[in-house]
C-alpha cells in the first residue's frame, strides 16, 4: 500500500484531515499461528502484554477477511467498523471498474464517512440509500436500506431505529420488510413497534407487533405485517444477544407497502 496509494498526496492529505492512523500487524493480534508462540516468549521476556479485550482490539480483529494479508478498516469512535477493504481483492476490484487505486481507494475513505459500510455488502450488487427513515406512498411502494447494527450484552437492547411512514396509505395494506444480514459475526434481531412506543433497552420487547430474531450471518428474514390505517411504525434493529457484546454487522431492508384493496363506494 505504501507504495501505491498511500505514495499518492490527495490520499494522504485526506487521511490526515479526517482520520487519526494507526496500523498494527496481523502476528501481534494472533492472526498469524506460526508466530503465535514467538511472539509470546518475546512478551514474557520483556514484561509486556497485550490485551486483546480492548474495544480497538476487537474491532480490528472483527474486520478481518480470511486470507488475506493486509486488511484496511475504517472504525467509528464508537468502535463499529464502518468500512473494511481487503488488499487481496482491492486491486482486482480496481482493474474490473477500470479506476486507478488512488481513486478506488479514496472512495473506499469516503464511503466510510458517509455511512455506507463499503466491504460489508458483498451479496449485495447495487449502491443502497444509508438512512434511518422511510417514506413509502402509492408511487414509491418500495425503498432500500443499508444499515449497521451492534450486539448488547445478553438480556440488553441496542437498537438502530428505521422511521418507517405508511400514512400514505390511508386504507392500509401490509407492510413488508425483506431482510439479508452481512458477512460479520453478528447475527441479527428485528422488531417492529407503532411509531409512538418507547423502545425498549432491556428484556423482551413485548410491546413489538412482530419481529424475527437471530439471523445468522449471512441469511434472511422477513416481517409481515397487516395495518389498517396509514401510520408510522419503528423498526427496531440490533445484534443478537449470543452475537458478543459489541460485534457489529451490516444488514440491507428492503420495505415495501402492498396497498389494502380500496373499498367500493
């Protein structure tokens, strides 16, 4: 990388702008087994340790892609990794989409600041809408979402909310939410709440009209659910609670509205 993209002063300029930089290399995480046990001699003999538990830590190791060799990771200051970038396939991609890596790289930086968690979508072909509301009425019966979620503690809740507005549809219909989880650890649990329910932070939420809990990795769900009248509901997202506490996951929504027969008059 530093002889490429991090050679380039457009690059560097915005690195030094936006982000604080820091690298660590993979056989001080234990990413590497062959150095696992030289590495912890090396500790022992010179009194230092390495704590593997800090939030920091954990990010970086949940942003890893099997085999490859260098991984880059943009990480919010909340520790949610916003965006991860495989060296192995940066290059590939950049020959394929026919850019320079100076400028596949710097739009991989740009994407993680505007929240749309590049590397996190890999089944997923179509740049989507990041946001937390949607509107939906009878010429635009369906959006998409791309979003993040975060796993609680057991018995915890840690929602990411999607306004979702249907009161367009004033003879109601059934609103539909297809959902696919990214490929990081966290699974993910889905509720569904009227617009003016407090969500709740711990405990089942017996107050949701309909969820669907603990999609894997990498799976789907889906909520249905019947209204009778145009209103505002809530999705409330969040990791599992056998998911780890602090392991975050990207997921794409897609909600649409099927619209109620209207009534003859």
């Amino acid at each position: 990388m530093r002889a490429v993209v991090l050679s380039d002063g457009q690059i560097i300029k915005f690195l030094n702008e936006n982000f604080i930089n820091t690298w660590v290399t993979n056989a001080e995480l234990g990413r590497t087994p062959s150095l696992r046990e030289p590495i912890a001699k090396r500790r022992e003999r010179e009194g230092k340790t390495l704590n593997t538990t800090y939030p920091l830590a954990q990010a970086i190791m949940e942003g890893w892609t099997e085999g490859s060799p260098v991984d880059c990771l943009v990480i919010s200051p909340e520790f949610d990794v916003m965006g991860k970038l495989p060296l192995n396939d940066f290059f590939d991609d950049c020959y394929q989409k026919g850019i320079s890596e100076e400028d596949g790289y710097l739009t991989f930086l740009m994407d993680s600041l505007d929240a749309k968690f590049p590397g996190f979508g890999e089944n997923i072909s179509e740049p989507l809408l990041t946001g937390a509301n949607v509107t939906l009425n009878e010429e635009h019966f369906e959006q998409e979402v791309l979003h993040i979620l975060r796993a609680p503690k057991y018995g915890a809740q840690d929602y990411n909310v999607i306004k979702i507005d249907v009161t367009a549809f004033k003879d109601g219909g059934t609103l539909m939410i297809d959902i696919r989880m990214g490929s990081a650890k966290s699974g993910g649990s889905f509720d569904l709440f009227d617009g003016d329910v407090e969500l709740p932070t711990k405990g089942i939420p017996t107050e949701a009209l309909t969820s669907v809990w603990d999609i894997p990795s990498g799976q789907i769900g889906k909520i249905r659910h019947p209204f009778d009248e145009g209103k505002v509901f809530k999705l409330g997202a969040t990791g599992t609670w056998f998911s780890g506490k602090g392991n975050v996951n990207a997921f794409h929504a897609r909600i649409s509205v099927e619209p109620a027969e209207k009534n003859e008059k």
